[in-house]
C-alpha cells in the first residue's frame, strides 16, 4: 500500500488526484506523513550553522514550509523577516508563474506553443526582421532559446518599450538551437500573455490561478509601459510560494478542479533543453550540479528527479513527485547550490513511504525551533545601506537614529527596529532596484572606539549588511 493512501484520505474527482476536499495544506505531524521530526530540525540547524560559518557565501534562510502528500509539517521564519505572512522577493521565480499564465492560454486554444512571436507585436518589431527573428516561437522563449546576441536588452531603452528593445536586439543564433538563460525572454511571454488576454499578467494568474488556490499575497513590478516584468519582480509569501508547488504537484488539479492540463504540466516540468554550465550569482555552475540537469518551460530539472521554480539568492519551490512532497524557502544568500545540498543531505532521505510512530518529544523541539527562529543580530556581510554610514548618529532611549539630509533611519539598541523607507513613488522597475516603500530593519551596538556598528535587512527583500557610523552622540 503506498504511503499516500496510509498517510491522508484520497479522492478521485473528475480524474483528479488530491487530498481530501479542505485538507490542502493544513497542519500535520511531519511522522503523521512519514517523517521525521527531528530530520526536520538537523535541516534547519545545518541552516543556521551554514549561516553562521558563512558557507552560504553571504547570507541566511528567510523562511519555509514543507508540504508531504498536501499537508504541511513544517513551516517558519527568520525574524525580523516574516515570509510566512508578508509577501517577499521572488526574482526568477517569477518565470514559473508567467510560464503557467501561458499554458492556460495554450489551454483555452488562444495560442499554440509553435506561434511566431513576431506576430503579437505588429507594432513594436523591426522594419526588416532577420530570418531568425521571424522564425522565434513561443517554445523558444519558454525554453531559454532564443538565439538573441545579447541577454537583457530591454536595458537598451530603461525607460521606455521594452518589448521594442528586446524584438531589435540581432538574433545571430537560430532559435531553438541554444539555450541561454534570458529573463527578456521571458519578458515577452509576459507581454504575449497581456496582449492575448487584454489584462495584466497579474490579474489574468488573479482569475485563473491565485483566486482558485487562496494565493493572495501577489504583487508585481512592472515595466515603463505597464507591462508585468514576468521574468522577475514578482512577490508572494512562502505560504503562497507552497501552494503554487501543490498545484504543480497534482499536475494542475486543485480542490477537483483540472485548472491546467496535465498535458502543459509535463511539458513544463520535464526536460525540454539541455541547460549546461551557466553563471549563477557572478559563478560558473556546471557539470553535476543542479542547474546541468535540464529546463523546461520556465521550470529547472533538479537532480534526484525532482524540479524547481528558481530565483535569485535563493527562493526556491521544489517539487518531489516520487515522495509527494514540496519545499518552499525564501531567502537572501549567495550560493544556492549549497542551499540546495542541504535539502537533498537532510530533507530528501526523509520522506519515508510509511507513516511513522509520534514522537511528541521530537515535535515539540521541532514546533519550538520554529518559532524561535530568528537572524543573527550582527549580519554577515559588510554592506552599506543607502550611504547611511555618512549619516549623524542621535541617541534616542531605546534606539539611535541616523540622519542624513532628509533621510532617517533607526537602529535598535540590541534588537531590531524598523524604517519604513520610501524609494520611489510607484512600481515601476528600475531593473531590479527596490521600488515603492520598504521596510528595513536595523540593529546596533557601540564599540570600544564609539563608533556604531548597525546590521541591517531588508525585509521582503533579498539585501543586507553591516556598516559602521560616526560617534553616538
């Protein structure tokens, strides 16, 4: 008997594998699912103590949860981040999600997967096309192959049509043929998706996708025009993040409902292009690790047959479907393969096909852990925010504030206190710079010279640091 049928009660609905109607993602012990507690809570000290050793090359977890056959037996966050409730950066994640808004129009017979991209946009190609440009299919764009000489050439017109700069770029490589990792491309799909649907790329995932799942934490930066930057920009909360690796998990099924064919699932998540060694985070990942095991539409093959939506210092949606099970993590480090080693050392051999005895001491440890989660009040990295360490320094009673011109920030005496920061008036993406009003935690201490040391993080976002200021005065 397999451990879904021990572990949770299954129904067939409309063909459609699943937990059993309002079970999705409610609390369970991890034994209740076949694993251990104290598995659980190795992972998340090797977390801390890689944290710690700076073996994340920079950097911490922010926040998890883990998902087995549906339910969820574990989840936390990092305080003073709060991943589980406030939405938070997801960078390439984003791919993901713009990829599932194309298999719903791919669905509904909208588009086809070999249309020219050319097409979509009568308005914004090149007077004289090149061959190669008037060959490019969505299927290219899906798979990173889509032939352009340069990534990212939306950066020739930053304030302006990106569609237009990345449709100019010179495609000197037959699209299909070479795969090269372009979040541009993925910025077309993005734009493609706008165009057939008549709504932004948000609210068209709101109405088939977000809505359906109980997702409402989303929210996107967006281009100078207003298209969604699809490639990027997107935020949500590690909750949130769970459920969109559920979906993936039933193959597009959820509570009965086949929202998305399994047809585009498959396709989406298995190989459809050899990835090999690319540059991840200013280092050149290649043979044996986990970003040369394969893409698909938006989605990396993972080793140990497994997949992942991926992005940037570390948010990942990993989805098992030989153990049934979904990890989801926020984060703000800088090597994500050791992110992802961790998780197959610690996580992978504990999905066990059997449900387990209860172990009551094991699982309050675990719960404990859990909320006692929380950064290190000195941070790891030395990193300036917003020249701050030029800034006057004020003692107030219980935090010391630093000004400067207009700008102020406070920093708690050994605990965190929080700014709320202002960078620009709207969502418009300045190419991956904050936007709109953040939030930013910081911390200090004196040191024997006087000077302030502050830690600092911003919250729901990726960046933080240590920085020393002036005298306390």
């Amino acid at each position: 008997m397999s451990s879904l049928k021990v572990c949770c009660a299954v129904v067939l609905v409309f063909g459609c594998n699943l937990v059993a109607a309002g079970e999705t993602l409610r609390p369970a012990s991890p034994e209740s699912q076949g694993v251990p507690s104290r598995a659980i809570l190795d992972w998340i000290e090797a977390c801390q103590n890689d944290a710690q050793t700076n073996r994340f090359n920079g950097g911490y977890i922010h926040g998890f949860v883990i998902l087995r056959h549906g339910r969820t037996i574990a989840e936390g966050t990092f305080k003073p981040q709060d991943t589980l409730n406030e939405p938070h950066m997801l960078y390439s994640h984003s791919k993901s999600f713009t990829s599932t808004a194309i298999g719903f129009l791919v669905d509904d017979g909208k588009i086809d997967l070999d249309d020219r991209v050319l097409r979509f946009f009568p308005g914004q190609s090149p007077a004289e096309p090149s061959e190669n440009l008037r060959q490019l299919r969505i299927r290219d764009l899906l798979t990173m192959n889509m032939g352009a000489d340069r990534i990212d050439a939306y950066q020739d017109d930053i304030a302006g049509d990106w569609v237009k700069a990345l449709l100019a770029n010179r495609f000197e490589v037959a699209p299909g043929t070479r795969f090269r990792y372009d979040s541009g491309a993925t910025h077309l799909l993005a734009a493609i998706v706008e165009k057939v649907s008549g709504k932004t790329l948000m609210s068209f995932l709101g109405e088939r996708l977000f809505n359906p799942l109980g997702i409402t934490s989303a929210w996107s930066t967006v281009s100078p025009t207003g298209v969604v930057c699809g490639g990027w920009g997107m935020n949500m909360t590690t909750r949130d993040l769970a459920r969109f690796g559920q979906f993936y998990l039933q193959e597009g099924c959820w509570e009965g409902r086949q929202l998305l064919s399994r047809e585009y699932v498959r396709l989406a998540t298995s190989r459809q292009t050899w990835s090999g060694g690319i540059v991840v985070q200013a280092q050149t990942i290649g043979s044996g690790s986990d970003w040369n095991q394969g893409y698909g539409f938006q989605f990396w093959r993972c080793r140990h047959d497994a997949y992942r939506a991926d992005g940037a210092a570390g948010q990942l949606t990993i989805v098992f479907p030989r153990q049934d099970a979904v990890v989801s993590v926020h984060a703000g480090l800088g090597d994500m393969q050791r992110e992802l080693d961790l998780i197959w050392q610690y996580l992978l051999p504990a999905f066990g096909d059997e449900a387990l005895p209860e172990d009551p001491v094991s699982q309050q440890k675990l719960n404990a852990a859990c909320a006692a989660l929380a950064l290190p009040l000195e941070d790891n990295s030395d990193c300036v925010f917003e020249a701050m360490d030029k800034a006057k320094v004020i003692d107030q009673t219980q935090t010391w504030q630093l000004v400067r011109g207009e700008r102020k920030l406070l920093v708690g005496k050994g605990c965190w206190a929080i700014t709320e920061w202002k960078f620009t008036d709207d969502t418009v993406e300045p190419l991956f710079y904050n936007v709109g009003t953040r939030r930013i935690a910081a911390n200090g201490y004196l040191r024997a010279d006087g000077k302030l040391v502050v830690s600092w993080q911003d919250l729901g976002g990726i960046r933080h640091g240590r920085f020393v200021v002036g005298t306390a005065k």
